[in-house]
C-alpha cells in the first residue's frame, strides 16, 4: 500500500490556504466595521439620551405631585418656617432647611410638625429625596424654588417667574400676586431641552424661539438651565 505523504509548504488537504488574513483583507474587514459603527452609535447615543430625558420628565412629575400634595394640606405653596407660618424663601436649595425642596422631604416625626401655626396638617415626606447638587438623569445642579409671579400678562422672558401656559402670546398666564412652585435645572443641554419640551409642551410652538419660551418648560440658553412651571396658587 502506497503512503501519501504530504508536502507542509503545500496548501492542506480541505484546500484552505493556511496563511490567514492578508492586510489588505485586514484593512477591509476592518473598513466594514467602521462603517457598521458610523451608523449604529449615533442611534445608541439617542436610545441613551432619549431614556434619560424620560427619567428627567418622570421625576419632574414626583416634583409636581408633591407640590400639589402639599399645598392640598398646608394651603398654600410657600414653606413654612419654624413656627408653621408659609413664608417667601425664594432661593429652592435644598441644602436651605426653610426651603419649600427641603420641607418637601421632612418627616412628619420631626419635631417641628409639633409646633404651632400650619405644621399638625404637615403629613410628609411628600418626596423620598430632593438634592440640589444631584440631578436626576441630567444636569449640574437642581433648585425647586416659590416665589411671587410676575404681573399676569408680562412678558415672558427666558428666567423671570412666567409662563405663557396656553402658548398663545408670549406673555404671562400667572394671576398677578400668585405664588408659583417651579424647577430650575441648570446645566442642560439644548438637546435635551428640546427632547424634554417635546413632551410637556408637545404641541406648543412652532419655531426655536417660541418652544424656548412659551408653555410650561422655558429655557435660558446663557446658562443652559430649563425653567419647568410645576403649580401656582
């Protein structure tokens, strides 16, 4: 019986050359993958972006829910001091005990609810938490402050305490002498401004400027911080 022998310089016996790769098959394995990547990244960053805003606009409500369930029991917007009194504290940080951010988050075991005037209807925690310097989702820093609105149809600026809520003229829809609960997010970007007041002002606006400025979300683009009306009495 005949031996075969096999030559090792030769390509094997299933015919495949055992060289591997050349570089220029390299280089076009590699041409294709950068081309898959130029079009798939730009949609995982949207996903990524897109679920983000979502966050922002589902604490957003946790915000406004709590405003409103502390005004249904204290009646009124304004934190209440150390003697249970609602009282102008304008500046929405949370790190501010009278602040309306920190009295959002006092327990009802404290002791001041114990105390005269408005604090025995006090029935919170009405959020779980509220950190200035802790966004959720995006930002830099996050204020949720109440103060006194600008006359009812004043012109809405990009930071006053206005909001055309109807988005119909740019100005004012705040009764003059109300009080207004609002979020301010600084450190956003116009992105994600955009992404955001596509959903709480959906059909509000039909240029650059009008979102920016009318319905419930404004936007300063000096300071990249969105202005989020949340309730007024």
């Amino acid at each position: 019986m005949k031996k075969i022998q096999i030559d090792e310089r030769s390509p094997s016996l299933m015919g495949h050359d055992s060289r591997g790769f050349t570089l220029i098959e390299m280089i076009g394995v590699l041409a294709v993958v950068a081309v898959l990547a130029a079009l798939v990244l730009p949609k995982v960053f949207d996903v990524i972006a897109e679920s983000r805003v979502n966050a922002l606009a589902a604490s957003v409500k946790a915000y406004e829910t709590a405003v409103m369930k502390y005004y249904g029991d204290i009646g009124s917007l304004l934190p209440l001091d150390a003697s249970g009194v609602p009282t102008v504290e304008a500046t929405g940080d949370s790190a501010t005990v009278t602040s309306l951010a920190a009295r959002l988050t006092l327990s009802r075991s404290d002791a001041l609810v114990t105390a005269a005037g408005m604090w025995p209807k006090f029935r919170g925690p009405y959020l779980e938490k509220f950190d200035t310097t802790s966004p959720a989702a995006l930002g830099t820093t996050m204020y949720l402050p109440c103060a006194a609105g600008v006359a009812y149809g004043t012109a809405v600026t990009a930071t006053n305490v206005g909001w055309d809520l109807k988005g119909d003229d740019g100005n004012s829809d705040i009764p003059t002498g109300a009080n207004v609960a609002y979020y301010r997010l600084v450190g956003i970007s116009t992105e994600d401004f955009d992404r955001l007041d596509s959903i709480v002002d959906r059909d509000i606006g039909t240029t650059t400027a009008t979102k920016q400025l009318r319905g419930r979300a404004k936007y300063d683009t000096a300071t990249s911080t969105l202005y989020l009306y949340l309730a007024h009495r």
